[in-house]
C-alpha cells in the first residue's frame, strides 16, 4: 500500500539560533547546527550578517603588524570628533589615513591599550606604561605627566574606567586589589581634592582575587575579579561609598570582556556569557549562563583561546559580540528575542576576523581589522565575497526507526540579487551532502515614481523580493539535515522558510 507524503515546514529556520548543548533529535526544528556569517534580522530569520567595509587606504605606519587592537572616537564640547587606534606598538588618529601621533621618545612593545575619554580628554592606560593624554588644548598626545594640571602620580594601571565625573585605575604590574580614583573632573590630578584610592584585598569574598575590569552600572560601581565580583553604591562620593555586594565563584574573563546595553552588564565568565542583573539575583552560574545553547563548544574554544578575547555591545544592531582572535570565530549573541530561560539566540562570524570593536558618537559599528580600520556595512568583507552557512540538526518526521525518501525541498529565500545558492541535504548524522545549486533572480525593484504601475518591473518590492525554488530530491535514510550555502556578495539574503517533502516507508 502506497505511503502517503508527508511534510515538514521550517518557517524562519534557525530562528532559535546555534544549538549544540542539547540532543540534536530532542531540539525544535527553529534550532540548528550552523549559522555561519549570520545574524536573526528584526524578522526573526538567519540572515547575512553586513560586512566589514575597510575605510583604510592608507596605512603606512601600521606596516604588516598584527593590526589595529583598539580604537576609540572622541568627540569635543564642540561637536569635533577626531579617531585614535592604536596598533604597531603605535598611536593612530584618522581612518582612511593613519596617522602616526605616539609622543616622541615614547616607547612602546605592546599594543594592549585600553582607551577613555574624560571631560574633554582622551587617556590611554596600559599596565606598566606612564599613561598617555589628549585633549584639545593640550595637543598632541603626551605623557600624562607633561599635562598642564597634573599632580600626584598616575598609576600605570591596566584597567581604565571614567564614570560619576572622575578616572578609576585598577591593575598594576605590583598591586592587584587597589582602586584608585582622580580628582572629580581632573583625570590629570592624582593627589589632593577628592583623589584618592581603595584596597579592596579583605573585602573579596573568596579570600584572594585580582581586579580583571571595572563597570559602572545604575549607580554602582562594580569590580571584576577573575573568580569573584565586587560591588560597591554610592560610587559619586567615594569617600563614603560602602559595599553593596560581594558574589563568589562568578568572575570575569578578561578586562575587554565587559559591555555595557544600558539596562544591564554583559560579561564573560569562564562558565560562560553572563548578564549581572541576573547574575546578582540569582548567584548561580548555570542559571545565569545566557550562552547556555552553546555552552561546552563555547567554554572550550575560550579556554584555548591566546588572543584578546573582547565582549562587544551594539544597540544599532541589536547584538553582543564575543570576539575570539585567535580562534578565528566572533559568537554573536542576539539581544532582541531573549528565550524563555533567558539564553539568547546566537550566530557565528569566521571569515571576517575582527580584532577589536568600537560605537561611534552615531552608534556606527567600528572594527579593527590587520589592514586597518572598518566599518560594519554593505554586504562584502573588504571587498570580498563571504560564504554563508545554515544547517538543520537532523529531522526525524516524527520516527527515528521509518526509511524516508526525500521528493522535493521547497526553499523560500528574502532577497539574494542574483545570489548562487547551495540547497544540500544528508542522511543519517552523515557529512556526505547531495547538493542542488541554482542562481536566484535579479531584484529590478522600481522605485515609486521611477516606472509605470505594471509596466516592465514589478511596483512591489514585498513581491519581487521573494524567491521560491522547487528542488528535486533525492537518496533515503532515517533521518535527514538540510542546509544552504550562498556567496554573499554584495546584497543581503535571508531565509525565509523551509518545505521538506518525503515519503515515509518500512520500519527498519
């Protein structure tokens, strides 16, 4: 007796994100083994993430280092705003043109800076570095101590943080656990007025830890150690401010692994991608832990990571990035879908390779890259294509233990101006993929005004924007994944819908 078709309809694939934590039979079919060069649009579908649009065309000073490792936009009272990276074991300023600006006979061997700006200055901290300076009436950049209004010593601290109208050091090459803190509104003055500092070394609830990172956050002044947290209120007056909380076993991963979103930190802990509101209520890592869909893949690839990990926010784009260098793989974790358990749905970037992150005054997204500086824009990776992957976790059309032959795949694709995709599909938890490969029509949207209703072009961009193809399938097995892969060169694409047709016979 003839088996009936049956029919599996992926709406949004991958709209849930990466799963790899959990049994891949046991998951949603919103959840999937790969979304590479991806990102969940504001529709809720994996879609190209922009790329990285190199505005560097001349970067002499930088030579063939390792790249540009921080950057930071300044902006004066005045609306002027002026860039500076650093990289080379130099300091840039310009975009399109570096241009060399490290004081004279200034040296320096190491590119781990960490970049403020303070009431009208720009300050530059690296552990075992007399600290550097700008400010429009003291320019160019100097040495801290050549600064007009300067008083006491600077610490050569590591970790940098200007909030609640002062500079706040942390991390010396000899002192772990002291914070100190500048003159209200003077990050020149180090002595005198309401300068000052804290040993915070009886205070860690661990018995020992050292100071990884400082955030401000809802009037808090919160300290990172790297197996414990710290957090103090009254952080305007520091004279008086007094503890507010003390968290164990919960710490951070690094001084660049701290991002702000405004409502809330989100930080890295060896346990994973971690938020401190929930993180204070509910002093638990697994509970906490928002990278939780990805977890044992992510703490892995942490730990063997040599580079400078960096947590990255975006409120433009919506997303937290988690960049690991030298892995070669930025996890980006989406912002505007939080799941019910509070993880968020996450992506993957390997072929853009960013270095560091920035927002600019506008919220534009800033990256460094080894050739320079870029911005996230268009659709190309210094003007190279890059491959987008998506792969389901394998279906099982309701039974692990019936043959399915494959009849047709129906694919619904958003966009992808002349895009050649790859629909492929496999059986049986196999890497051995039949692939089917067709180029999607041109987008010739006419704009309002520009063509006759009807005439030549289609009026509605909703309409001539969605592809649907009709792939003949093939081959049988138990359970089957299906994925695509597409070379995004210069328009977005997104995936809309997936309709998997199969016949469904004998039990084996």
């Amino acid at each position: 007796m003839a088996q009936q078709i049956q029919n599996i309809t992926i709406t949004a694939p991958g709209f849930a994100g990466i799963n790899t934590q959990d049994a891949p039979l046991a998951q949603d079919p919103s959840y999937c083994a790969i979304a590479d060069n991806c990102v969940i649009d504001k529709q809720g579908r994996v879609a190209a993430r922009k790329g990285a649009l190199l505005l560097t065309t001349s970067a002499t000073p930088l030579g063939s280092s390792e790249g540009i490792k921080a950057i930071k936009q300044f902006r004066d009272d005045s609306g002027a705003t002026i860039v500076f990276s650093v990289g080379n074991n130099k300091i840039f300023t310009g975009t399109t043109t570096l241009t060399d600006v490290t004081p004279a006979a200034y040296t320096i061997t190491s590119d781990n800076w960490k970049i403020v700006a303070h009431n009208e200055h720009v300050y530059f901290f690296q552990r075992g570095y007399v600290p550097l300076v700008y400010s429009t009436a003291t320019t160019p950049v100097k040495v801290i101590t050549a600064h007009p209004g300067y008083t006491g010593t600077a610490p050569n601290g590591n970790e940098a943080l200007a909030a609640f109208g002062r500079l706040w050091v942390a991390d010396t090459t000899t002192d772990k656990s002291t914070i100190y803190w500048s003159d209200l509104l003077e990050g020149a003055k180090w002595t005198g007025g309401s300068s000052g500092s804290i040993d915070i070394s009886k205070v860690w609830p661990n018995g020992y830890d050292e100071i990884v990172a400082l955030a401000a956050h809802n009037g808090f002044l919160v300290i990172f150690g790297k197996e414990s947290m710290v957090i103090y209120q009254g952080a305007n007056d520091p004279s008086t401010m007094t503890l507010y909380d003390a968290i164990s076993s919960i710490g951070c991963f690094g001084r660049d692994c701290v991002a702000s979103t405004g409502k809330d930190l989100i930080f890295l802990d060896k346990s994973g991608l971690r938020s401190l509101s929930r993180t204070i209520q509910e002093k638990s890592a697994p509970i906490g832990d928002i990278s939780r869909n990805v977890s044992q893949d992510f703490k892995i690839l942490i730990a063997a990571e040599t580079g400078t990990v960096s947590v990255h926010y975006s409120p433009t784009e919506a997303f937290v990035l988690v960049n690991l260098p030298s892995q070669y793989v930025t996890y980006v974790f989406d912002t505007q879908f939080p799941m019910q358990d509070g993880s968020y749905r996450v992506t993957t970037w390997t072929s853009m390779r960013p270095l560091c992150f920035t927002n600019l005054v506008d919220d534009t997204l800033y990256m460094g890259l080894v050739s320079g500086i870029a911005e996230y824009s268009g659709y190309q990776d210094s003007g190279e294509s890059y491959v987008l992957s998506y792969e389901s976790h394998p279906l099982s059309f309701g039974s692990t233990s019936t043959l399915k032959f494959l009849k047709k795949i129906n694919l619904t694709t958003f966009n992808g101006d002349t895009a050649t995709v790859s629909l492929k599909w496999a059986y049986d938890y196999t890497a051995s993929y039949k692939k089917s490969v067709f180029v999607l029509p041109a987008n010739n949207v006419a704009l309002y005004g520009e063509a006759e209703y009807n005439e030549g072009e289609e009026y509605s961009s909703s309409i001539s924007l969605i592809n649907r193809e009709k792939i003949n399938a093939s081959g049988q097995g138990t359970v089957v994944s299906v994925g695509i892969e597409t070379d995004v060169d210069g328009s977005s694409i997104a995936i809309q819908e997936f309709n998997i047709q199969a016949l469904v016979g004998r039990i084996i």
